[in-house]
C-alpha cells in the first residue's frame, strides 16, 4: 500500500534542495542540526518549506552541530541528520563522524560540495570525501543526478541503522541541488531485525548452567525501552553480575542488586581482578573493545574462558577475542528471547553478592583533601537528577567521578564518547534537550574539553532550552598530565590552561552562572541553576592535585626523586 501510494506521490516539478528535504521527511528524519554554508543554500530553501515537519537546529561550529546529531542518534536510536559546508566545515564535522563510528550511533552528515564539472581541479575547498571520511563512516557516497536523491537517502537510513550501526556521509554536488527534476519520494522500508538462533538461545543455557562465575557486559547501541526492560529480566532472573563498558552506564539500571559497575577507564581495580577469575562471559553488544577489556589484557584472545558474544554484525564478532558461541543478531530480540527461557538455578549468588558489594565500596565516598568532595557532589546530584534525566560526559579524567560515584536508573540515559573525544558534552548535552525539552539535562565537561565548543551554549539560547553544565576546573588537560606525571614526573610541559571567569561567561549570553568551592555549596547552587529555567553553568573548583578519583599528583611522584633541572611549571 505504501509503495502504491509512492508511485502516486507528487511528481510536481522540485529542486534538488527542496527533493532533500522531503526525503528526509520521508525517511523519519525529523531533527536537522547544521552551520549554513553557500554550498547548500539550496538545500536550506528546500528545508525552508518542511518546517514544520524537520527541525532545523542552527549551530555555532561545526563539530557542536554533528555532535548534537549524534547525541539525538544515541538517545533515539533513529538517526538524525547534520549539515555542513565543504572543506574546513567537513574537517570540522569529521570528529563527530567518528565518535558516531566508534560509538555504534546512526547518523547522517550531508556536505555540500563544489560543482560537479569542476571536480578534480583543486577548486574551492574541493575535498575528495569518498577518501577522507572512508575509515570514519560506513558508507561515504555522493550524489551528483537530483533525480537519484530519493534512492540515496532511502539507503543511508538503511545502512546508518542496519547491522551495527554507524555514520553515513553524503556530499552533495552544489549544481544538483539546482536542477529541477520530477521524481516520487520513496517510504520507509520496514525490515525485520535479525532473531538470535533458537538453538544457539538453548546453548547459551547450557553453558550458563555449568558455569560457578558468570559475568554479563553490556554495551552496544539503539536499545529500546523493551529490550531494556527484558534484558534486566533475563539477567536478574538469572542472578548475573553485570558491567557495562566504557561509558555505557546508562544502559542498566545502576540500582539494581546484581549491577557491579563499569569496565573501562579507570574502573575499579577490585572489580578488574574479580573479572579475571570468571569462568564465562556473556558480551551483550560489547566488541569488547580497547578500554573494555584494559587495552586487550583482561581477556586471553585463545578464549580460553567460555566467551558468548552477541552482536548485530557477525564480522565483529570474535574480531580480537575467540569465542565459544557468537550470535548475529538485533540486541532488542535477543533480549526479549532471552528473557522468554527458563531461568537456570544459579549456584553462583554468593559471587554474585560479592561483585556487588565491590559496587558499594567504591562507592563509600572518602575524604578526599580540599574543601571541595566531587564523591560527595557526585552522590548528591544522584539525589536531584530527575527519573528520567539524560547525563552528557566529555572525555577526561574528571569524567571517573560520575563513573565511580553515581547509580543512573532505568528511565535516565548517561552518554559520552567511547572515542575519548573532548569537546562532545556541551553540544551533547544541548541537541539532547532540543529533542526532549521536558526532560532534566546535566552536561559534565572539564575546562579543557568546555573552552573547545563551550560556544554551542549559545545554540541553547537560541532555540529557547536550558541545560545545566557543570564545568570541572583544575586548570590543566588532567588526563595527559597524569600519564604525563607516570612517565616524567615532575617535568610539567603543555598541560596547564589558563581560563577565563566562567560564571561571566554564562552571565553574558543571559544565563544563569554559579560558583563552587566548598562541598556543602553545591545541593543549593544546583538547586538555583535547575529553577533558574535558564541555560545555566556551575564551576567547580577542584583540586588540582586530585588527578583521579583514586590518585593524587603526589601519589604518582611517590618515591621519585625531583629531577635538578624541575622549574617551574610551562604552559
């Protein structure tokens, strides 16, 4: 019926620009994120008419627009679109393109492009993008023929949210977008997802039932409400501790008693150690990947503990570690199929109790020196936050403290960039509460990572909606300072910034600007900035010598001499 009513779809004359747009509609995009440039002035006329059906988010750089697309990819599960011009704002937009490549997120990122007919002459910002975005993106394309638009976008979405899920990247020649073709919009295409094997489902029973030490990882993308609930059927049901990896805390209910915390950057070394000694891994969308698996240590690549992997994508599976049993398919059905099997008789509580009570522990916030306890702050934002709020994080050392510290529950999201791209949390955090204006949003950002597009909170402003951010500030890049301090310490070269007064920052846009030093300021300072109703910032001073949540500068210079020609510290 949908494809009858396609043949019959208007065939009223159109340009490129405006064929684009309805496209997109067509294929359910419905958030545009974009900094205009000349090369798709078409294309904006043609999103002109579509304004009620496609938001279009104006942005202030480049990697802030396709960042808030890819936040929107990650907290949907449907892709949305962003738009940049040719040249820089394409090399701009590439660090998006990759957080959404390693993240697993759907996405598109359409550029314009120069004039077909000069192709090859080193025109005007000319970029071959097939080449440049080819190890970034899971299908680069370029259309040329406006008559073809229809049919490209058709299968972008396809490729963007089919197997694992990516980024596509589109150019659009800038003349196509011109020409005035007659051509039908094409409908969505329903496809079935990818059921797990009905006989693999019953092995992995077997396996489960005689293993002593089970431990669940979850990661991977596009979970839907109903996968999650059934997939904290299945595990609770069975009584798996489980981890998720690295930044993947909002993708199980922290609250619950068989939850034992993350594995990745600077995850809990107790709990690293109880990892080793399991004797099956069920990897649900985990690649167990670099920072899961402690820079490929945690796990012998001979698979010589029982590893059941399941992914969307059969190429990813056992890619660096072997496994016993791998499963092709969508994450969501698996889950509901798993939570349809009969529950084994766990003989593994009590390892269970024990992996949890790890949780708790790291949790017992201590007293860490300086007036200001990011462990306590961490544990009373936990108290604010909204049941359904969404949390950003910034890549960065100061991210371990809601790793460490915070429970996020069912109905709240926590994202970041699994590629440790600093500059992701302030643009995050502002298309999150573009597409979902009801809800709390919290972005976590260091100073380094908020000074590089910090600038996207004029986006905020511009489209009416009030994140609160809070700016981690130890004047320094914390997390190259630490490995810096590993490898020369006391030798000091790069690492420390110079900012400027925060809070003015925030105030001159018309915000909402707040100041923490001591602990016991930050519950009303918080308080303030959420009914403040207004984009709103809050500085936290922090000790500059608590470089993680588990290690002080002094403690890494322990026991190593000052070197003689140690000065002062550069900038």
């Amino acid at each position: 019926m949908e494809l009858a009513r396609a043949r019959k779809a208007r065939m009223t004359p159109r340009h490129g620009g405006r064929v684009l747009a309805d496209a997109l509609v067509a294929q359910g995009i419905d958030h545009v994120f974009e900094v205009p440039g000349e090369s798709f002035l078409d294309t904006l006329d043609g999103l002109y008419d579509q304004g009620k059906k496609l938001k279009l988010v104006t942005c202030r750089f480049e990697a802030g627009a396709v960042n808030m697309a890819e936040a929107y990819g990650k907290l949907t599960g449907r892709p949305a679109a962003a738009m940049v011009t040719r040249g820089p704002g394409a090399c701009h937009g590439a660090i998006g393109v990759h957080v959404s490549f390693q993240d697993s997120t759907p996405m598109l990122l359409f550029i314009g492009q120069i004039p077909h007919q000069d192709t090859g002459r080193d025109a005007f910002q000319e970029v071959d993008y097939r080449q440049m975005f080819a190890p970034l993106a899971k299908w680069v394309t370029q259309i040329d023929y406006a008559k073809r638009i229809p049919e490209v976008i058709a299968h972008a979405v396809d490729v963007a949210t089919s197997g694992r899920p990516g980024p596509v990247v589109i150019a659009l020649s800038e003349e196509m977008q011109k020409d005035v073709v007659s051509v039908p919009d094409l409908p969505r295409c329903a496809v079935s997802p990818a059921f797990p094997d009905p006989a693999a489902m019953l092995r992995m029973r077997t396996m489960l039932a005689k293993a002593k030490r089970p431990v669940a990882v979850v990661g991977g993308s596009c979970w839907t409400p109903a996968g999650r609930a059934a997939l904290q059927t299945f595990l609770v049901a069975n009584d798996i501790p489980v981890t998720v990896g690295f930044r993947r805390q909002g993708h199980y209910d922290g609250t619950q008693d068989n939850f034992a915390g993350d594995l990745g950057v600077g995850s809990d070394p107790g709990l690293i150690a109880k990892f080793r000694e399991s004797d099956l891994i069920l990897a649900i969308g985990s690649r167990l990947g670099d920072a899961v698996t402690q820079g490929y240590t945690l796990l012998d690549m001979a698979g010589s503990v029982p590893i059941v992997q399941i992914l969307p994508d059969g190429a990813e599976i056992g890619r660096v570690f072997r496994v016993a049993l791998g499963m092709v398919s969508d994450l969501n059905t698996f889950a509901i199929a798993a939570a349809g099997l009969d529950p084994v008789r766990p003989a593994w509580s009590r390892w269970t109790r024990e992996l949890r009570s790890l949780r708790e522990a790291q949790r017992a916030v201590p007293n860490y020196q300086g007036p200001l306890n990011l462990g306590t702050v961490m544990r009373e934002l936990e108290t604010m936050l909204t049941p359904d709020a969404i949390v950003t994080t910034d890549a960065g050392n100061f991210s371990g403290w809601a790793s460490r510290f915070l429970n996020f529950s069912e109905g709240q999201r926590y994202i970041g960039p699994t590629n440790g791209a600093m500059g992701y949390s302030v643009p995050a955090a502002v298309g999150a509460k573009i597409a979902f204006p009801g809800r709390m949003v919290v972005s976590m950002v260091g100073d380094g990572g908020f000074l590089m597009t910090g600038q996207e909170i004029a986006t905020a402003f511009h489209h009416g909606v009030a994140p609160v951010v809070l700016v981690f500030n130890n004047g320094m890049y914390g997390t190259i300072r630490m490995h810096q301090e590993r490898a020369y310490p006391w030798r000091v070269s790069g690492t420390n910034l110079t900012n400027p007064d925060f809070c003015r920052y925030i105030e001159a846009f018309g915000g909402h600007g707040e100041v923490v030093i001591e602990t016991e300021e930050f519950t009303p300072a918080f308080r303030r900035a959420v009914a403040s109703g207004k984009p709103a910032l809050i500085e936290l001073r922090t000790n500059p010598d608590q470089i993680t949540t588990r290690a002080t500068i002094a403690d890494l210079r322990a026991g190593k001499a000052r070197p003689k020609t140690a000065g002062k510290a550069k900038r």
